[in-house]
C-alpha cells in the first residue's frame, strides 16, 4: 500500500483553492473612478464634485452607493439640478447625495434575503426603504442595474433621484 504525504495534498489544495479564487480579478478602482469610467454617470460625478464628496467616496468604505442614472436625473422639474449645484445649495445638495449611500458593501444578493420593506440608515442620517418584491424598488426609484463591484464598495443604478424628507 502507497503511503500518501498528507502536506502535500493539503498544500496541493491550498494552491488549487488560491487559483480560484484568483480568477475573479479584485476591482482597481474606487467607487468615484469606476463611475468617471463608465461614463454613465457624468451628472452624478459633477454633483459629488460640486458637493465636495469626492473624496469621502474614496475612502475605503466600505459603501453602497444607489446611483442615478442620466435619465432620473432628466426627471427632477425643470431647474433643479441647476439649482443644487451652485455654490449656495451646497448643503443641500451634501444632504441628497449622502441619502443615496450607505455604510457596508451591500450586493443584490444580500438585498434579496432582506425582509420586505426593510429601513437601511444612510450617510444623510434619514433611512430608504428597501422593497424586494417583484423586483428590487429603493423608496420609489427601481434599481435598473445591480453590482458594479468597486474596490470600496458596489453600485446599483437607479431610475430616480432620491429626495430626502
């Protein structure tokens, strides 16, 4: 009978297990980069810039970032969206686009075991609602466009900007 080196088979899967594991790349970028290099989001990227968010979205996080796509910004009444980037609705303008982070890496597959109707506290200090019944709604905007994985953080993409109450 062959005897068989036990730390050999153990180191053997360790490799195996490491190679896996490596096929999936780790995202590069932060969650600021990765939206300029989609370029689906330069609203957006102009708002964190006028907000002076730039760099707190940079951090390591971990965040959830629920990002308006261009046509939910077209959406806000005319004058809007001009109006909260000039300097004087800065705050304002801090206040909405923090009601669209929260705190954790939060995946569409984490979204789906929550209790329907569930409250998540965000960056602002108010809560979304998050509703996963026939498909995935945050307040009243559906998410469009789920996991783009970043180095601090995810992104889901939203039809609608979220105004805090």
């Amino acid at each position: 009978m062959k005897k068989i080196n036990l730390s050999i088979v153990l180191a053997g899967m360790a490799v195996a297990a490491l190679s896996l594991a490596a096929s999936k790349p780790l995202p590069s970028t932060d969650i600021v980069d990765t939206a300029i290099a989609s370029k689906q989001f330069p609203t957006l990227v102009a708002a964190l810039k006028a907000a002076g968010l730039v760099d707190t979205l940079k951090e390591s996080g971990p965040f959830t970032v629920f990002a308006p796509s261009e046509e939910a910004f077209r959406k806000l009444p005319k004058g809007t969206l001009e109006s909260l980037l000039k300097p004087e609705n800065k705050s304002k303008l801090v206040a909405i686009l923090k009601y669209h982070v929260v705190s954790g890496k939060v995946m569409a597959s984490d979204v789906l075991k929550l209790k329907n109707g569930t409250e998540v506290p965000t960056l602002q200090g108010h809560s979304i609602k998050v509703q996963n019944k026939r498909g995935v709604r945050v307040n009243n905007a559906k998410v469009v466009k789920t996991d783009i994985e970043c180095k601090n953080g995810v992104i889901h993409v939203i039809d609608t900007v979220l105004l805090p109450k």
